[in-house]
C-alpha cells in the first residue's frame, strides 16, 4: 500500500483547508452571542439574565434536533449539497441576528441557526471517513475540530474590535456575511467521494477503497439504525459527549461575561484574555491527535485529560475571585484539556461502529452532545447571573466532565476488544 502516501499528500492539501475554514465559520456565527451578551444585547432588547440564558442556549435545542436526519441524509445523499445549503442558511440566520428588535425575534433566530448548523458537524465526520485512514483519522478529526478554538480565539480579539467599534448589531452583520461567500467556495472545490475527484487515478481509487474497507473487516454491519441505536456501546459515546459537553459550551458560552464580571478590565481586553484559553488548546489538541494517531491508543487522549479539566474547574471554585489571575491560569488549563480529546473520540467511533450506520450514529453522538452543550450554556448563564459568580459553574461544569471520564473508561478501546464485550452482541442482533 505504499502508492497510497503520496495520494495522502493530496488529499490533506486539498480538503483539510476546506474542511477546516467550513467548520471555522460554523463556530464563528455560533460563539458570537457570549460578546453581544457582554457588550449589552440584554441592555438594548430589555433581555433579563435568566432569559438571557435561554437564548444563548436555544441555539442547542435546534441543533440537537436535526442532528440525526441532516447526517443520515448526508450519508445516503450528499454533504456536498447538505453543507452548501446549510453556509447559505446559517450566514443569513447569523447576519439577521444584527437586525433583531425584540425578544421572540432574537429566539427564534438563535433556533433556526441550530437547526441549519445541525448536520455539519456529523457530515464532515463522516466525510472524513470516507477520505482518510485509521493512521491518518485523529488527526484529521483534529483539523476540523481545531476549527472551533482557533476560531473562537481569533473571533474573541475580532469580535472585541467590532463590538468596541461599531456595536453588536455590526458585529453580527459583518461576521455572518463569510459563511454566504464561503458557499460558492464549497460548491466549485468539494466531491462526495474519491472515486468522483479527478486528482486520483484509477488505480489510487481502487487501492484506497481497497484500505477504507479492510479497516472495516472486523466490525460486524447491523441491520439497520435502529439496532445501532440501541447498542450499549453507542449509547456510552452519547452520553460521555452529552457530559462533557457540558463543560465545554458552558465553558465556550460565558467565559467572556466570567471575565468581564471577575475584573475592571474594559470588553477590548476581556476578547484577549477570552483568546489564550483556545491557543492553548491549539498546541494541545495538535499534540493529542498525534500521539493518538502514533500509538493508535485513543482512550488514552481522552479520559485524562478530561480529568485534568475537572480538577482545573475544581480547583478555580477552591481559590474563588480573589485570586484573578490564578484563577484564569486554571481556566486555561480546563480549556484546553476540554478541547484536545475530541480529535481522539471521533476517530474511535469509526474504529467500533459499523460504517453502513456510522452516519447516524455519528449524528446521533453528536445530537446528546448538543443537549449537553444546552444543559451547559444554560444551566452556567443562569447560576452566573443567579450567584454573581462563577464558583457554582465551576462545579457544575467539573461535575459533567468528571462522570464523563467515568463512562469513558469503560468503553472498548479498539475493536478486538469491542468484540469481546457485551457491546457487540447487542450491534450483531438483527
């Protein structure tokens, strides 16, 4: 299989770019309320705190929603289609958000954007599955997820700026327009599947497929969805990224309004403060796809470092808001401990789950997070304004990571050892 390697060349340096900015634009027009709501959306709209949560966590129960159907479309029909329709959508949903002039209004724009974001992130997934090899999995994984740090860390300076500037409403005008310009990008550059590019020979294609479906040869296929559903082993997934998400979109959601009330600083350095969290993301998450990738140990880069996370949290209730800086060094660390594992978990779901179910159980992972990340983005806002401080988020957050570590502890780390545990008898039922 030695040809394969120089097809790999080419097929990061053509996808990943695309891949990775598609992505980053989904978080941009996602993250961005966590600024308007620091910078006086609630002032302006007449928004109380509590409802001020809602909103910000709506988007969630959109995005839960649509998660499954939008990733089993994509794997029966197209991604090409499914997230060219999806930039067009979310960028106008985003770019009306700087148009709002009441409450309801404000709501259902934040819903509608869950929805047409839903089956991106389980699509690319997919897609990636479809292109890249176990060796090479991790990795890849990461380049798309690093699309929400990175993002998140240059949209926290950005958005600053903009909001410092102009004022909120421009801040979302100006920052949906990229997604509709992105579109047209993604429809001229982007095929379904190998066999449809022309930068592969013949040859290359067959031998490629040929390596995508031997990884697949001991995983036994399932009936259909439903049986996939009800196995032990998808069930865990879901429930350990439903759980960690909860710390993370807690996390993502309100850390600039936990900085801007823990000091004097002015909204222009809260979105500086905001961005090191997620550089140092970057560097670990980097560093976690590789070693995952090397010794092909998964569970290793994920369980870990969730666990750090919880003990960063923990540890920022401890020294409470007395100590600023301490504790802003701590919420570094939870950041970037949060984020690094991901490139690992989606990169051993392919390796336990059949590929003619993989879509949807992908989607379906995906979907518990989303109500994770509800829980979280809620649930943090609502004891922020309830308390006047974070110390109770701080636990809450910890508490979600720590039983996801818990759970993912128990699931098989490849698998030959899936085969062995109760999980595979429930996926081989038909």
């Amino acid at each position: 299989m030695e040809s394969v390697k120089p097809v790999a060349t080419q097929r990061w340096w053509y996808l990943m770019p695309i891949i990775f900015i598609t992505y980053s634009l989904a978080y941009l027009d996602r993250a961005n309320y966590g600024f308007a709501a620091a910078a006086g959306i609630n002032r302006d709209l007449g928004v109380s705190q509590g409802t001020s949560s809602l909103i910000g966590s709506l988007f969630f129960l959109g995005y839960c929603l649509f998660q499954v159907p939008g990733a089993i479309y994509a794997q029966r029909n197209s991604v090409k289609k499914l997230i060219f329709f999806s930039l067009v959508l979310w960028g106008l949903c985003a770019a009306a958000t700087g148009m709002v002039s009441n409450i309801p209004m404000l709501m259902v724009l934040r819903f509608v954007l869950g929805v047409v974001e839903a089956a991106v992130m389980p699509s690319m997934l997919m897609y990636i599955s479809r292109w890249f090899t176990r060796s090479e999995r991790s990795r890849a994984n990461t380049f798309l997820i690093l699309g929400n740090p990175v993002t998140v860390l240059w949209m926290s300076v950005v958005s600053g700026y903009l909001v410092h500037s102009f004022g909120w409403r421009e801040m979302f005008i100006l920052e949906g327009l990229p997604a509709l310009i992105w579109a047209v990008v993604w429809w001229f550059t982007v095929q379904d599947r190998p066999a449809d590019v022309t930068w592969m020979t013949d040859a290359e294609k067959t031998e490629f497929a040929a390596r995508l479906k031997s990884e697949q040869a001991d995983i036994a296929p399932v009936r259909d969805y439903k049986a996939a559903f009800r196995s032990p082993i998808v069930l865990k997934c879901c429930a350990i990224h439903a759980l960690w998400s909860i710390g993370v979109y807690g996390f993502i959601m309100w850390l600039p309004s936990i900085l801007k009330a823990a000091s004097t600083i002015d909204i222009v350095s809260v979105g500086w403060l905001a961005a090191v969290p997620y550089l140092a993301a970057i560097i670990l998450m980097l560093l976690a796809s590789w070693l995952s990738d090397r010794t092909r140990n998964r569970k290793l880069f994920v369980w870990p470092l969730l666990l750090i996370g919880t003990i960063a949290f923990v540890a920022s209730y401890l020294i409470g808001g007395s100590h600023f800086w301490i504790s802003f060094a701590l919420l570094v660390v939870a950041g970037a401990t949060m984020y690094a594992p991901y490139g690992p978990f989606f990169a051993l779901i392919p390796e336990l789950i059949p590929g003619n179910v993989l879509g949807g159980a992908i989607g379906l992972v995906n979907a518990c997070g989303a109500l994770g990340a509800f829980a979280g983005s809620y649930v943090v806002g609502y004891l922020n304004g309830a308390t006047g401080s974070p110390a109770a988020s701080y636990i809450f957050m910890a508490a979600g990571l720590l039983l996801s570590v818990i759970l993912m502890i128990t699931v098989p780390a490849h698998s030959g050892q899936r085969a062995k545990d109760e999980d595979s008898l429930s996926l081989r039922r038909t």
